[in-house]
C-alpha cells in the first residue's frame, strides 16, 4: 500500500520536507516545483509511513485503500508523473534553509494578508529578533482564501487555519482596514519599519481586446467570484442568470470553479460559506448550459488534472467535450500527466449524456471575435471561429477568465508588459539602474505574475523573507527598536484600523451564525456589518489597543 495525493492538493510543499524516503516530487529545489499542477507520491518508493499526513494542510493526502471511487484516477495520476521523472537519477531531495542569524531588532511590514504575505510573515517570524505587522485594506485577512477559493472548495481553505497560525506570535501583529495611498503612504511605511514587503497580488483582469468587450453583461472572474464569495466590493452587484447559456471565455481552474458554482444545486452549495445573496440568485438561476471557450487543445488547457478529475463528482451534470480536434494524435509526444488529462476529457466524451442533466461543455480551439449586444446594449450574440471556421453562440452572460495582472503602487518601479514589480529573488530592483532598492520587496504574484496556486506562495513568499532576513544579518537593513505608530496616522486618514482581537471577533460572528445554519460560516458582505462585528466604530481610535501583546483576546 501506498498513499496517494488527491484532488484538494495546494502544492504547500510541507510533506515534502516531512518524507524520509524523498518519494514527494518536485521538490522545491527542482525546476519543475513553480509549474506544477500539485504533487506526487512515487508508489514504488513510498513506504506507508504517514509522516507526510499531518503536513498537509488540506487533507489531501490518503492511503491508497481508502480512496473513493471518483478517487482512484488519482492512482494513475501519481504514478504517472515517475513514467517521466526517474527518482533514481537526478531528482532533488529538499534541503531546508538556514538562515544566517539576526543580531539586531528589526520590524517587517507586510502590505496583503492572503498567502503570500502570510507565508513570509511565517518564515520571517522563525527569527526571534524580527516583528512584523500585516497590512490590508479590507477588515478580514486571508486574501483570495476568503474571496478567491471556490465555496465547494473547503479543503482548499483549511489551508488558511494553517497559515493564520501566523498570528499567535507574540512578534506579530494586523493591521486590517489599512490601505495604502489613501490611508498610509509607502514613503510613510518605508520611514517607519526596516523593511517593507508587497504580497498585494495581481487582480486586474487581462482585457480580450475585441469589439463589444464592454457591453453590458461581460463581465471578468474576478467580479463573479468576489461576488460569489461575498467580497465588500462586489456584494451589491447583480448578474443577469436568466438565460439558459453562460459562456466562460478561458479555460483555466479559475473558469472551471465558475462553470461548477453556475451548475451546481443550490442545496449543495447552501452547505458552504458562498455568500447569501449569491446563493439566493442561483436558486433562481435559469441556466442549464455553460460552455468553456479554449482558444488550444486539450493538451494545452491550464486547468489542472486534479480540477478536471473533480468534475465527475458533480451530480447532474454531464461534462461534454464538443472538440473537432481532440488532440488524439499528440498523446504519443504528451508527458504522461498531461496525457492523462486528455485521457479524461476524452472518458468524459464518452460518457452518454442525460436530456434531463445541465451541461458543462467543453468548446477547444475556439477563439471568440466579436461581442454583439442587443438594443438595450447587452451582451447577445458572440462570433467566434472553430477551428478556423466561423461561428455563432447565444448567450445572456459572458464571464471571461484569462488572466489577470497586477497594478502600479505608487512608490514601486512597475513593469507593464509584466504587470509586475521588477525583482531579483523578492528584492525591488530598480529598472533604470538594475540596482536593488534596500528595505522594498515583493512576494506573490505581483513578485511572478499571476500563476501558481496558493501552495505556491509559500516558497515564493519564504524566498522573500529569506532575502530580507539575509539583507538584515549584514547589516542592510535598519534596526528599530520601537514599534512603529502606523495606525494613529492611518485613523486620522479615514481608517478603521481591525486588530488581531477585532478580527477574531468577526470570525467568530460569523462561525456562530453558520453553526446555526449549518454551514461552516455565514459571512459578513458589508464593511459597516463587517466593522461593527469587529467592535469598531469607523475611524475609531485604535491607541492602546494595538501593540504586539494586545494582539489576542484575553480570557
């Protein structure tokens, strides 16, 4: 027997380390590690231990006996990855950093609490001598874990349990409700801390670039997702669910957990975290069909396997594949994953679909052309080529999900073809003179652009860390001493500044109101709703309340 990685895979990276027998692959000293689509036990090296198990902050991993039945494909998706990656000869064992020692005190801001700025929170944390505040506009931390993740996805999201244990350092403190421009400058932040590092992410949507883009009804991920998960800046929007077909322009995981969310029941969802008001839009849904546009093939489609493979537990819904070249004949020149992905879709296809049943079809080498609106300037009509012969698709809802990049901060250097901050291992380079900037950082996807799950901000954002702890240990950065006065500035700039206590008082608000629902949490979509859970008055002064040991509740 062996265990097995499975469908909620983050690709954190803690089992790794955890292996005595190095039979987790790619490491994250391999290449392969940015890129993967999640990790893989080496059933003829792995020796049953467990040790793995409880590292894994996701329940990903199983002993191969107690899969499900929609489960074993992950059998053949594990081995697969050895079909290609010999484990005898050249595959990396990880070696943990050490790092050189911090003598003097230094204070780390950290401007974005999702993954990315948790992660290097973590990892700067591991030295005694260092304090960090985390910084974000909203008043709830987490990131895309709270907004981004799919409401189905509730493995995924244990993953921020894990790296909220951040916060029970005495070293560590929040400071949500705090954003940067308008409440706090980064010159100000730069004065205050011996280091600042930018884990903001990168949400703008990339634009498709063709005529009738912006008609009514054309809409990014990112709106319908925040929307879904019931972000502040999206909870009051609405959505034309209508029609009976939806067209999702992309075909990433991103599209997939759109495509799910409009397909599944209702009743199913209802025993999730989405927020209220979409639950209650989707229950009076008129969509039956979703059809995912893919400008390549199969072989090329960025969803991941373990994202495809999770569409066979979706009840009452048939997965059809409507590709007039199914990549067939590149199986023979595929690694043997990327095969097993085109295996699927084609097992899929093959599968007899239900008059009864919604639809998620899969439409590959498809580029859409054109958007054409009807004559109150909604979205109609869609003119697309298959395959290099034109066509047509109906629908009242285009949801285009390619991409996203990040956006200028005022303070940091910004690539524009990249919609990155330029960057040598975390460190702000500036583009004139390639020279690094001392105290400025980034980490996430504004540090690498937008790929890579949430598991991969942990290496991104230790790699950071790393580069500021090392800068720290030969003296680049400054010393302080004294904690730095952020939140008395940022109040009398308009903010309500959420602690570590005020933000317990919202999760735990929210808790109560799903256990009495029956669902993991209710959660709160409007800011005053979200400050006055939180004890707070806007512009409230937070003196007194925010040095490092006030951080917790008391009991």
């Amino acid at each position: 027997m062996s265990h097995v990685i499975t469908q909620p895979c983050c690709n954190d990276g803690g089992c790794v380390a955890a292996c005595p027998v190095n039979c987790i692959h790619p490491t994250p000293d391999e290449p392969g590690f940015a890129t993967a689509e999640m990790l893989y036990v080496d059933p003829d090296t792995c020796i049953d231990c467990g040790a793995c198990v409880p590292e894994c902050p996701v329940d990903a991993i199983v002993p191969d006996d107690a899969l499900t039945v929609t489960e074993t494909v992950f059998l053949d998706i594990n081995a697969a990855y050895y079909r290609d990656h010999d484990v005898r000869d050249g595959l990396v064992p990880f070696r943990p950093y050490r790092p050189a020692g911090v003598s003097a005190p230094i204070r780390v801001a950290v401007v974005g609490s999702g993954p990315a700025g948790l992660y290097t929170a973590k990892e700067l944390l591991t030295e005694s001598n260092v304090h960090v505040d985390v910084l974000d506009r909203l008043p709830t931390p987490l990131g895309l874990i709270r907004s981004g993740v799919a409401p189905d996805h509730g493995a995924t999201k244990r993953v921020g349990e894990t790296l909220e244990e951040v916060a029970a350092s005495p070293r560590f403190r929040y400071l949500l409700g705090v954003e940067v421009g308008p409440h706090v400058t980064a010159a100000a932040l730069a004065d205050a801390y011996s280091a600042v590092v930018y884990a903001h992410g990168a949400s703008a949507p990339k634009s498709l670039g063709i005529e009738g883009e912006a008609l009514a009804g054309s809409i990014s991920s990112t709106e319908f997702v925040a929307w879904y998960n019931g972000h502040p800046d999206y909870a009051h929007r609405r959505f034309d669910l209508s029609g009976e077909r939806v067209v999702v322009v992309g075909n990433g995981n991103v599209a997939l957990d759109v495509a799910r969310i409009l397909l599944s029941d209702p009743d199913v969802l209802a025993r999730t975290d989405i927020a209220d008001h979409a639950l209650e839009a989707l229950r009076e849904r008129s969509v039956r069909e979703v059809v995912l546009l893919g400008r390549r093939g199969p072989a090329d489609a960025a969803f991941t396997i373990g994202e495809l493979a999770g569409l066979a537990d979706l009840s009452g819904v048939d997965v059809v594949v409507d590709d007039p070249a199914p990549d067939s004949d590149r199986l023979g020149s595929l690694d043997d994953v990327t095969a097993a992905k085109v295996e699927l879709l084609h097992d899929f296809a093959a599968r007899t679909a239900r008059p009864e049943n919604r639809r998620l079809v899969f439409r590959f080498h498809t580029r859409i052309t054109e958007m054409l609106g009807d004559d109150r300037g909604r979205v109609r009509t869609l003119r697309v080529t298959v395959g290099g012969a034109p066509d047509e698709l109906d629908t009242s809802l285009v949801v285009r999900s390619i991409g996203y990049a990040g956006e200028p901060l005022d303070g940091l250097p910004f690539d524009d073809a990249g919609g990155t901050v330029p960057n040598r291992e975390g460190r702000v380079v500036d583009p004139a003179t390639g020279e690094v900037i001392p105290g400025k950082y980034v980490a996430g996807w504004i540090k690498r652009g937008s790929r890579g799950g949430i598991g991969a901000n942990r290496r991104c954002g230790e790699e950071t860390a790393r580069a500021v702890l090392d800068d720290a240990a030969v003296g680049v950065l400054a010393p302080r001493a004294t904690d730095p006065d952020i939140a008395t500035d940022a109040v009398r700039r308009g903010a309500t500044v959420v602690d570590g206590a005020a933000w317990k008082r919202i999760d735990a608000a929210e808790r109560a109101a799903g256990r009495r629902a029956g669902r993991p949490r209710v959660k709160l979509t409007d800011l005053d709703a979200l400050i006055g859970a939180a004890g707070r008055s806007p512009g409230g002064d937070p003196v007194g309340a925010l040095s490092y040991p006030d951080n917790k509740e008391r009991t």
